[in-house]
C-alpha cells in the first residue's frame, strides 16, 4: 500500500482559521484525515503540507513513525510552529489510516484506552466583564462542563496598575462564586505579562484557587517563567506555543508547569505527543492537550486522552456545535457530569463533509490587539 495524494484544505471557520489534511492511499476508498489549524497563518501551512507531501508520496501509509522521521529530518529545517504544524495534520492522518486498517481507534492502537471516560474543560474566551463570565460559566455548568477556563487579561503593557488586577481578580473570584466549591477554573494570561505583572497577579487572585496559570509570561522568555515558578502557589500550564519534545525538555526538566499543554495539531502529532506526555509523566506533570480550533484535531486529543497516565483535562470548544456537525460527524458533547465518553473508532472515527468544507470561505482573518495609546499588544 503507498501513499498516492496528500491535500491541505484551508478556510475560515465560525471563530478562526482551520486547516484539514486529507491522505489518501492507493486503495479505493482508504484515506485518513489530519488537522493542522494554525490561526493566522492558513497559507504557509497549506504550502508546508505541499512541501511534506514530496517527501512522503509513494510511501507506506502503515509505517507512521517512518514517515514522521522522513517529514522531520529530511525537512533540513527542525521545528517552529507552520513545518510542525503540518506535520502534524499528516501523522495524525496516518494514524486514521492505520486504526482504519485495523478496525479499532487510535487510543486502541497506542495501547488502550487507561481510562473510562475523558474529563473536559469549557473555554470560555475573552472577556474583562465578571458579569459577563458568571453567566458564561453557568452556561457551560448547564450543558454539564464541571470546569471551566478564562482569560480575563486586556491588552496590557509591562508596567500595570491597580486597576488592572483588581480587574482580572473580580473576574476570577465571580467565576469562582458561579462554580462554587465543586467546580474548577483555569486562568489564561495569552503570554502577555512580563515576570512582575504574573507574579502580580498570581497573588491577587491565589485564593480563587485557580487549577492552573496558563502562559503567564511571553513564550521566548523562560528566565521570566522560571522567577514566576519560584514564587507561584498556583500551578503554571505551558506548551501550546512550544514544539516537539525538544521544546518541552527543558520546562520539565526545571520545574518550571504543572501542567503541560501540547496542541496536538501543531507540535508534533499523535505520534510526538504521545512521547511529551510519557517525558512530563516521568516528572509527575499533569497532560492537558491544547484543544481549542477543529473537530478532527478535537478526536485526534480524546484518543491521546483516553490513553495517556497523566491526562488531566481537555480542552473543549462548545460553542458553534451547528457548525461542526454541518463539518464533521464527531461532535465533542460532555455528559452531565462534563465527561466526554471513550473515543470508538475506526481511526479517528470520523467523517467530513467535503462539499460543506469547500462551501466555507477561504477568508481573511486578522489578529488585531492594540493598547489604549496605539501602540501594539500582544495578541
Ligand atoms: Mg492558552
């Protein structure tokens, strides 16, 4: 069996760019389907999934780690978010063909599920409104969410006011009040404060007990990571900005998370982080995937999921469900108890609409955070 045609389909979806990898093989009928959505940067990634496809054209589908290998080594050029991202969307392809070919899911595949069912977060965005996060966070409990994340962060500078942590502290405290004891939030910072503002802001808002500070300083700088890590009582989550094993090493090997988050579209695959999570589990570090774009890269979370020790939480997009059942037959939806049951397969077990796809727009969406001077934000 080889690989006849791999093809990137990029367009805009209800909240941001998504990118779909479809392989197919040289048997009628069997292809496998991949997702490497990087919001912002849909054309490079395409273009990165045309430049992998040439490496990987006539190969044997079945041999995943080979072709992971071919895609990173023989790129020359190691890593970085477009090349890992594709490369992503293709092994998580491969791993649909062979649970296809097998008749089981991906986590069968991996080794079985070690768990029953798969604990979900709700990601309730951005907003500097308690108010506003209180009713979110009882939308979510209603739809049967036990935990929660926000990101109350404006676009700040370095140097912040009082105003400003009172801000993100309100946010967190109604939250908290909306859960009550039972629930769980998790704060998201984006990368935006340097050191000071984290630590700032991690002591004002500790008594909400967060699970965990997510980004709490710029990706780039871990001298500024480490100096939080010290002084933190609340663990800190990082990894959606980091790529392959490579990246993760030296977090895991200071001290620096608690949790790590690995975006399984972008740093590697199903194959890699697989291997992240098996490294954090040597260091005790709790495994929550970064899970915020597409339906299949969702599926591709859950198999890792439902077989990774040091799972904790998923991150799980549940707004736009229309849409995404328009898309694709998987549909993440948690149980009243905010569980999501075991992955079933074949594959990723499931299917995507083409003719909805090409009806989308290839749109253009544009990042856009600016600070009250005009000067520009992180975003
Ligand atoms: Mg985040």
């Amino acid at each position: 069996m080889k690989i006849a045609r791999i093809t990137p389909m990029a367009y805009h979806g209800p909240l941001t760019d998504l990118v779909f990898v479809k392989v197919e093989t040289d048997e009628p009928g069997l292809f496998g389907w991949g997702e490497c959505s990087l919001p912002g940067k849909p054309s490079g990634v395409a273009g990165a999934v045309h430049d992998l496809a040439r490496l990987l054209r006539g190969a044997d589908p079945q041999r995943v780690e080979w072709c992971w290998q071919r895609m990173y080594r023989h790129g020359y050029w190691r890593g970085g978010p477009i090349q890992t991202s594709a490369l992503s969307g293709v092994d998580m392809a491969l791993w649909d063909i062979r649970g296809k070919l097998a008749g089981c899911s991906v986590a069968a595949l991996l080794g079985g599920p070690v768990r029953d069912r798969i604990k979900a977060y709700a990601n309730l965005g951005l907003s500097l409104d308690p108010g506003e996060f209180r009713e979110r966070t009882h939308a979510a409990l209603a739809l049967g969410f036990q935990a929660v994340k926000i990101y109350p962060l404006p676009a700040v500078a370095q140097g912040e006011g009082l105003a400003t942590i009172r801000q993100i502290t309100a946010c967190c405290e109604a939250v908290r009040d909306a859960l009550g004891s039972a629930g769980d939030f998790a704060i998201d910072l984006h990368g935006r404060p340097g050191a000071a503002l984290a630590i700032q802001i991690e002591r004002a808002v500790r008594h909400t007990a967060p699970l965990w500070i997510e980004e709490p300083v710029p990706p780039e700088s871990n001298a500024a990571l480490e100096r939080l890590a010290q002084q933190s009582a609340t663990p800190i989550a990082v990894g959606e900005r980091l790529f392959t094993r490579w990246a993760f090493r030296e977090v895991l090997e200071r001290g620096w998370a608690g949790v790590i988050q690995p975006d399984c579209a972008n740093a590697g695959g199903i194959s890699e982080l697989q291997r992240i999570a098996a490294l954090a589990e040597m260091y005790g570090v709790g495994f929550a995937p970064h899970n915020p774009n597409g339906p299949v890269q969702a599926a591709a979370s859950l198999n890792l999921a439902a077989y990774a020790q040091n799972f904790s939480l998923l991150e799980t997009r549940h707004t736009h469900s229309e849409w995404t059942a328009r898309l694709c037959s998987y549909v993440p939806r948690v149980d009243s108890l905010g569980y999501l049951p075991l992955p079933q397969g074949p594959g990723l077990g499931l299917e995507i609409d083409e003719d909805f796809l090409r009806s989308q727009s290839q749109g253009e969406w544009v990042a856009e955070s600016f600070r009250a001077d005009g000067s520009i934000a992180d975003w």
